[in-house]
C-alpha cells in the first residue's frame, strides 16, 4: 500500500507522537476493526453512537499496529501512548485520507445511488465490467460514511475502475460522499418513498439523490432510470444524460419477454435475448443499468450479455432457497414501500404457477408521516398478488393486519417478535409453499431465515 503516517500528517492538523521510522515506513493496510488488525496495518479510532475505537488503541499497538490516528481529546488522557497522530476529528481525517489516497491513482469512477437495487445494481454492473477491466468495488453493502473511505483505501496501481454504491437517509450525506468519490459516472436506479422521516416527500428523496452530482468530474454522465417518473425528465446538472428503461423513448431500452419456472426474466436489448439467473421484474431495470454503464465504456453487446447472465443473487437480496418442496425468497436485508411493491409482485409469478404464497414482513422503518398510510398499502398488495397467509412482526405492521382485515380473504396473524413467528410459521409449512421473507434492515429478519433453514434444511 503506497500510503504512511508522513502522507496523512501532511493533509491533515496533526500532531504526529512516535518514531520517525513509523512516521514515514508505508502501511500494510488501513483498518477500523481491532479484530482484523494485522501487524504492519495503520488503525484509526473512529467512533460511532454504539462504539469507540480509542478503546482499543493499547491492544493494536501491542498487535504491531504501524500507528493509531487518535483525537485530541484522547491523547490528553493518555499522553504516555507512543506511535499515534493526533488529530482533532479522527473520522473527517480518515475520510479526507481516502480521498487524497484515490487522487493518486488515475481511475474511472463510478457511483451508484438510488432509493432500491443499489447493490444489485452495482453488483451487476460490476459482473459485466469486470469481464474487461480490473474493478474495485464495495463490498456487500459498504455505502456510508466509513464504508466508501475503507473502499477507497483498498485501491491498488493495477485497478482500473472503482465501482462505489453510495447510501445515504439525511441530506448531506451524499454529498460528502460525492466528495470523497468525484463520480466520473453517476447512475441513479429511481426515486422512492425510502428514509422519508428524513427527507419529507419523494421531492425531498429526489434533492437528497441528487446530491450525487455535486462532485462529479468535469466531463460526467448522469445514467437514470427511465421508467421512473421522478427521474425520466429531470434536469441534471453534468454534461450529459444517458436513460434506460422499457420506455421507447429510453437512449436503452428493452422488451420483456416473460419469466421461467424460478421467475428468472427473459428480455431482448440490444438485439440479443438476455436471461437473467436472478428472479423478478425488477432485475430487469437492474440489468439495464449495468447494460447503460457498460456502453460508456464501450463494451460490445455479446460482453454485455455474458455479464448479465452469469450474475447470481446477491446474500439476502431475492435469494432463492428450497428445500422439501419449500420455497423460502430471503430479500430480508432491507425494505421501503418501492422494494417491498417489487419482491411481492416477483413472489406472485411463482404463485401463478398453484403455489401457496406466504409473505412474512416486518416494519419499513424511517417511513416518517407515511408510516401508517404504507404499513395499511401493504395489506393490499399483499392482496393483489395472492397472498394466502400473511405473517407479520413489529409495531407498524399492525396497521397492515388492521386493513388486512378489513380486506379480507387471506389469513394475517401478527407476532411479538420474530422467534416466536419462526417458531409458529415451521408448523405450517407444506410442500409447494412460496416463504417471502422482508422487513427494514433493523427489523433482522434474517434471524427468522436462519431459524427456518435451521428446522428444515432449506
């Protein structure tokens, strides 16, 4: 790694505490986690709402850590500690290291942003790109204001291309984050009533998305979703816009086609039949932003295609398990209103085939004033995808078994927690059943995958 203590010291207000052979011998790597620390590696002592690196600081110097970057405040309750930069704010020096780090190598950037698909977009597009070049990407979903600079650190002289999902449920955090990633490429996947507690309206949701293009390089594409109506005539403000979608009127755009057994889509572009190995519709929007992305580069129909083709489901994303007979779709790791809309309508095509269709949902948090008016809309969708028994957990949900009721026609229980639907939901379960498996990342709702795999063997 061509990165040491002297390069940091010089773009940061520090004071450096240590030998000068540390000073100036390179990092193996950059690290936050005490746990993963190896010898040779510099530690920063970021802190959070939940944790504080400063704790650890003795134990990974004693590992062979090359340095610690430390605050100020810390220092002057421990100034015996040797081999530490002093700074006054640890995680704003991290992330203005990162960025001074990425400006050294001369890379095509690439960001990807929106209110769902993010990851399997970028994964996607990182299918296809990297059949020619060498790409760095996030991984799984490293998108926020520590994971993007850890990204950005992983750099080396032979990558070609940096591939960056960018996160955010504030205003402001995408722009910080635009800054440290300087887009030369910006795609956004569409606009949705995701983290509106934060950001008011689908207005505010579009203004915060947006932000993505406050840093963008001289000379930057702007790649949206066609389809999506808050994105297929919006003004940008970079020097040019790239659409695709199944509109005509996209610069890409598709036919579907239909879906196999596995609700896996079939669609024709660029005069090739394309067959996804992912299930539901809306990978197919997904696909066509890697296919955009991949055509500023210039790579021919046939790369492309191969890409798409060989992607698999990314972890708890529209991931298909089975076992005796049982269908159990693990889309657990996040929900809002748009996404939760996409894997219902992907679990219906599995039902038009006679399955029985069993959803089990939790809360779509950060919902804010729509809370109650998305929780009961969720009731009918449910509905009209031919959901046979609804299981729900967590508080909102209770305005989705209230209008569920008031629907009528399918049956809709409501759990305390999610071990206890877990543990009431193996009972029922019979060959040929469809388990939908979704809620808000901190409704953990992958605890109720594991205990279902656990009991059955899925």
């Amino acid at each position: 790694m061509q990165l040491t203590v002297l390069n940091i010291l010089q773009d940061a207000n520090g004071e450096w505490r240590g030998s000068a052979q540390a000073l100036t011998r390179p990092a193996r790597q950059v690290s936050t986690d005490s746990r993963s620390l190896q010898p040779g590696d510099l530690f920063f002592a970021l802190q959070g709402d939940t944790f504080d690196g400063h704790i650890f600081v003795d134990d990974v110097l004693k590992k062979g850590a090359l340095a610690a970057v430390v605050s100020r405040r810390w220092y002057d309750q421990n100034r015996s500690v040797e081999n530490v930069l002093v700074v006054d704010d640890v995680l704003r020096v991290f992330q203005e290291s990162a960025a001074a780090y990425r400006r050294r190598f001369d890379l095509q950037t690439i960001a990807v942003t929106g209110s769902a698909g993010k990851t399997t977009s970028k994964e996607m597009i990182y299918s296809v790109l990297s059949r020619r070049f060498h790409v760095l990407r996030n991984r799984k979903s490293f998108n926020n204001h520590v994971g993007v600079p850890t990204t950005l650190f992983e750099i080396t002289p032979a990558h070609e291309m940096i591939l960056t999902e960018l996160g955010a449920n504030h205003f402001g955090e995408l722009d910080r984050l635009s800054y440290l990633v300087e887009p030369a490429i910006a795609v956004i996947t569409n606009i949705g009533y995701a983290h509106l507690e934060f950001f008011g309206d689908l207005e505010g949701v579009r203004r915060a998305k947006f932000e993505v293009f406050n840093h963008c390089r001289p000379g930057a594409k702007a790649i949206l979703n066609a389809d999506d109506a808050m994105l297929a005539n919006a003004v940008v403000p970079v020097s040019s816009r790239f659409t695709y979608g199944l509109e005509q009127t996209a610069d890409l755009h598709a036919e579907v086609l239909g879906c196999d057994r596995q609700a896996c889509y079939r669609f024709r572009m660029l005069d090739r039949t394309v067959q996804l190995q992912v299930p539901g519709r809306h990978n197919v929007s997904n696909a066509l932003a890697a296919a955009a992305v991949a055509l500023q580069f210039h790579l021919p129909p046939e790369e492309i295609q191969a890409g798409l083709e060989s992607f698999v489901a990314v972890d708890q994303r529209m991931q298909v398990l089975s076992s005796a007979g049982v269908t159990l779709i693990n889309d657990a790791y996040n929900a809002n209103p748009s996404s939760c809309a996409a894997a219902l309508n992907t679990c219906r095509d599995f039902a038009q085939q006679g399955n029985r269709l069993i959803a089990v949902l939790g809360d779509m948090l950060e919902l804010g004033g729509y809370t109650e008016a998305e929780h009961r809309r969720l009731a009918d969708r449910c509905a009209a995808v031919g959901v046979q028994l609804l299981c729900l957990c967590g508080a909102h949900t209770l305005y989705t078994l209230e209008r569920a009721r008031e629907i009528g026609g399918f049956e809709a229980v409501h759990f305390e927690n999610n071990a206890v639907l877990a543990q009431s939901l193996r009972p029922l379960l019979r060959k040929g059943d469809v388990v939908l498996i979704k809620g808000s990342r901190g409704m953990h709702m992958e605890t109720i995958v594991s205990a279902l795999m656990q009991e059955t063997g899925i």
